[in-house]
C-alpha cells in the first residue's frame, strides 16, 4: 500500500460509485478518471495488475481482466493521454497474480492456486508471451532487493492483503471540510506511478486513475530543463 500526500484513499464498506466525467477536487489538486473516461480496453473488470516502466521512456500498464488470462496493454507514459496498445490472450490454466519485475523485459506471475509461477516475456511488449519459470523463481511470494534482486519466500503473506475492498477518494487540503470525490468499488489492485503521482485502481468497474496534475508540471519541468 502505497501512501499519498494532499488526499487520501481510505478503504470502507460502501457500495455507491460516483457517475459521470471526470471529476476535480476544489483544491484542484485532484483528478479522478473514471472507467467511462479511459480507453475501452480499461473499463472492464480486472483481477491484477502491474505498471512496468520499458526502459525506452515509454511505461505500460498490464490488467489481468476477468477473462482467464486476457491481457489488456494501456499506455500511460503521459496521465492525461492514456492510450489502449492493445490486448492478448495469454495461455495458462489459472488465474494469477502479477508479482515482480525481472528487469525491463519480464515480469514474475503468481498463480492463484498455489502451483507456482511462469515468467511474461516482454520482449515484444506490445504483444507479451507466458513461458516457463526457472525453479528458483518457483514462488508461492516474492519481493524486491533493489532493480534486479529477489527476496523469495516458502509461505505466501496473509490472503487478507489480497481481498477486494472499496475506497473513497477524499481531498483533505480543506481539513475542516474535506471532499469525498469518488467511490471505487472492489478494489483488487494498486498502483502509483511515482514521477507523475498518479494513482490507478482497478476495481470491479475497470480502471480508475487519479491524477495530480501540478505534480505531472513539475515532472515536465525538470524533464524539460535536464533534456
């Protein structure tokens, strides 16, 4: 779990989601892009998800959808322009977990039934392929030691870590006043992209980003000046 400075997620028990466009905080500070706002590849409902920097400048987003072993490739280099790359339908047995990062051109998977894990070959990143885990990254749980390090583990973390739960999107910036500004419903994934600060959720409606686009200026900025 990710922490996040100007608003926060807080994690409850509801079942109402906020309708329409895009939605602006008063500060702001804050944009939440609903499902209906992303490419259509991003409204469908996902089970995980990684965010996985290509090392060409260039960052995709990976949603494992509902569909067993579909694969949905968003663009998200620039927050405010993501774009669908594509989809691919990828050959396993079971649903699974995306675990680590293997460099820039491969990412770990878990399966979810305990099986063990196989290896998505990003050579291609466009159009990505399973293939077979060496045994010593047979792993029921994983975690990273710096860019290209393991810590492997023979007993998986608590499952509660992975149950599906909503959460409320409040800017705090007025602390007497404080403003719900969206509702996401099941939430099974998370990630933060951290030059740009934006936050996406995958929940049973899709993908849900939040921006924050005075911290996506600041990035342009110095990408500008040390270009």
């Amino acid at each position: 779990m990710h922490r996040f400075s100007k608003f926060f997620l807080v994690a409850v028990l509801v079942s109402a989601t906020i309708a329409g466009a895009e939605v602006t905080s008063q500060s702001r500070d804050i944009i939440v892009l609903q499902p209906q706002d992303l490419p259509q590849l991003a409204q469908g409902a996902g089970q995980s998800m990684v965010l996985h920097p290509l090392g060409n400048g260039l960052t995709y987003l990976y949603i494992e959808q509902r569909q067993l072993g579909s694969i949905a490739v968003l663009d998200i280099t620039e927050p405010a322009r993501i774009r669908a790359v594509g989809s691919v339908k990828l050959e396993t047995p079971v649903a699974f977990d995306f675990a680590e990062s293997l460099g820039d051109q491969a990412i770990l998977i878990r399966f979810r039934d305990g099986s063990g894990s196989a290896v998505m070959d990003l050579r291609q990143p466009k159009t990505p392929v399973l293939k077979p885990a060496s045994p010593l990254l047979q792993t029921i749980d994983s975690g990273k030691i710096g860019k290209s390090g393991l810590l492997v583990a023979s007993v998986p973390r608590s499952m509660v870590e992975s149950a599906a739960r909503d959460y409320r999107i409040v800017d705090s910036s007025t602390p007497a006043a404080p403003q719900l500004i969206g509702t996401i419903r099941g939430v099974q994934a998370e990630w933060t992209k951290e030059d740009t600060g934006t936050v996406f959720l995958l929940g049973l409606d899709g993908l849900t980003v939040v921006r924050r686009p005075a911290v996506e200026l600041q990035n342009h900025l110095e990408s500008s000046y040390t270009n």
